[in-house]
C-alpha cells in the first residue's frame, strides 16, 4: 500500500516582464527567429490563464488523499495562491513553492530554462517530495474522483494509461524532419510530444514506446534518481536546451519505460476525450467535463480560445471546481487585462509553504 502521494505541477507566466525579457534573450542567443517560431517557442506555451487554478482546485475535490501540492516556477509565485490557504480550502502547508534554482541546485549552468523537458528531468530533487507522486502541467485537471488505485495497483503497480506502438514509425519522421530543416537552410525542427517518447523508449534498447496523452503522470521518484545518478552525462545533455528539441527524451517517457523494463507498470486504455484545444472544445467535449464521464481533463492554448468558447469553458469550470476556488482566484480570471497588478512579488528562495514568507 502505498503510504504517500505527492502533486507536482510545473507552472511560468511567461506576460511576467521579467520572465519574457530572459525568455527573449534565450531566443536571440539560441539562434531562433522571431518570425519563424517553433512550437517549442510559440507564446502560447508560457501563456498564463489561470489553469492552475483549476488544476489545483480539482485536486482538493476529487483527490483529498494528496498530501502535499508542489509548485514549481522560475522565481515567481501564481497570484492569489495564497488565498486558498487562507480561504480554509486546504492547510497552510499542503500547498509549497519550488524554485528552479532550488531542483537545479549543482547545475545552475543551465538556468535559466524555458524547456519544460529540462525541467521535467529534475523534479525528483524536490526536497521532501513523496516516493510515488503525480506530475501536471498547470493545463491539466483531474475530471472525476480519484482513488489511489486509480494511480497504483493492488500489486504496486503504477497505472499507466496508454497503449504499446511501434517507435520505427516515429523514428522515420524524426529523420526526415531533420533533413527537411537542413536543407531549408538549417532551420530549427520542431520538437514533437510523441517523438520524445519515442527517444525515451530507445534510450532503454526498447522497440515500442507507450503513447500516453495529456493527463496527470504517476511517477516514483526512486526510478528518476536512480537513472540520472547513473547517467551524469545523458542528464546533462538533456538539461543543455534552453527551449525543447527534437532530439530530447521525455522524462515522464522514461520513468514509464524503466518502470516497464522492470515490470512495475499496469496498462489501461488510453482516452483523450476530455481534452480540449482551439478549435475543437465544443459542447460535447464540455459535456464530458460537466458529467464527469473522463478521469482526466486538459486544455491547451486557452489564450487562444475564441471569445465564446472561453466563455463556454469557465462556465462549465466554474461549477464544477468554484467552490474549490479563492474569490480572488476568480476575480482574477474575470479581469485577465488587469492581471499585471494581480502578480505576487518574485522571491528568492528554495521551497516555500504558501503560507510563510521566502
């Protein structure tokens, strides 16, 4: 039985002008072209929409065995975080600040970074983080309650939800992108979410590769130690980026893989269903969040939702997670244009309980 588990969620806000002028002089060092982006550098990938309030919120209604919320951000703390504490939603301690500087301590060289597959390889060094915990981007949220079985089987298993497929097909694509971008005159490839599962599957002598979606992760933080300390030098190449490549592994990928290599990981189906994007985040998708008819939710690139589906979507989430949720938190959300003067102050700092100053 498993005696703790943690959530972490990395978290930026890229409008901050501090975060956006380091960002920029990343880009100009790094060779990128403002007017060619790659989709590890579109804006909307630092954008800031208050998804991790809804992140959160969804962990205290529907996973209340969740010991401690961690937060990890590069020298800025999300407004009004505070006030979830301080609205008696959860106890002073339950949720914590992390900074970059405190997981990348030892490897400050590769600070500051905008890769959230660099960040991703260091959560482990979270101090005091749970042995078993569950890793979200800020645009991922639990959809119906969650039990530990949900996570962890009865075996001991971590429940992983995916499928077995081939990584020679994604590896044809990886090699022909690059061509591509070589013979365009030496364009930086996109990075690909499939792809860098695909490196993490091989990187373990492996022919196929889980294809998961974008949910929570169940991870044991043993296996990340165990594999980095091992392999200083692929770590190392891995933190290198500043923004995600082609040729990098996926650190949730790997912990995945390893933990199936040593036959510690339960499959169950895959779904999407309750994913949503620009574009495509309809009733019937809202549907599935208001019934709870899926386990997870995400939704990507709210900053570029249309004016009547955005609407649509904080409607639907703010009946299912309103009463999880600072008054604060939703005004903030109601005055996006005003958020500027919503920011906390950034801190210096190593681990902060969200109730204590740095």
């Amino acid at each position: 039985m498993v005696a703790e588990i943690d959530a972490v969620i990395t978290w930026v806000d890229g409008n901050d002008r501090a975060h956006r002028k380091k960002r920029e002089q990343a880009l100009a060092l790094g060779g990128y072209r403002k007017d060619e982006p790659t989709n590890a550098t579109y804006e909307t990938r630092f954008a800031n929409q208050g998804e991790i309030y809804y992140c959160i919120a969804s962990i205290l209604k529907y996973a209340p065995f969740i010991r401690r919320i961690y937060i990890v951000t590069d020298g800025q703390i999300p407004a009004h975080i505070l006030d979830f504490a301080k609205s008696g939603l959860c106890g002073a301690e339950k949720i914590q600040i992390v900074d970059h500087r405190r997981i990348f301590r030892g490897y400050e060289e590769f600070l500051p970074t905008f890769n959230s597959l660099t960040i991703e390889s260091m959560l482990w060094r979270i101090p005091g983080l749970a042995e078993t915990f569950l890793y979200f981007n800020d645009d991922v949220f639990l959809n119906a309650p969650l039990s530990v079985s949900d996570l962890v089987s009865d075996e001991g298993k971590l429940v992983v939800y995916g499928r077995l497929r081939s990584i020679y097909p994604l590896t044809i694509k990886h090699h022909l992108r690059k061509l591509r971008c070589h013979l365009a005159g030496g364009k930086i490839p996109s990075a690909h979410f499939k792809t860098a599962q695909a490196h993490s599957a091989r990187l373990l002598g492996l022919g196929q590769y889980i294809e998961i979606g974008h949910i929570p992760h169940v991870m044991r933080r043993s296996a990340f130690a165990n594999f980095s300390k091992s392999n200083l030098d692929l770590l190392k190449k891995q933190l290198e980026p500043k923004f995600r490549t082609i040729d990098q592994f996926s650190p949730v990928g790997l912990s995945n893989h390893y933990e199936f290599t040593c036959g510690n990981i339960e499959l169950r189906p895959r779904s999407d269903g309750a994913y949503l994007k620009p574009r495509d985040a309809g009733q019937k998708r809202l549907s599935l969040i208001a019934a709870e008819k899926e386990l997870f939710g995400c939704v990507q690139s709210l900053d570029e939702f249309s004016r009547g589906d955005l609407e649509a979507f904080r409607n639907t989430m703010l009946k299912k997670f309103g009463a999880y949720m600072p008054r604060t938190a939703i005004t903030w959300m109601d005055n996006l244009d005003n958020r500027a003067a919503s920011r906390q102050p950034e801190f210096e700092g190593s681990v902060v309980p969200v109730g204590q100053t740095a």
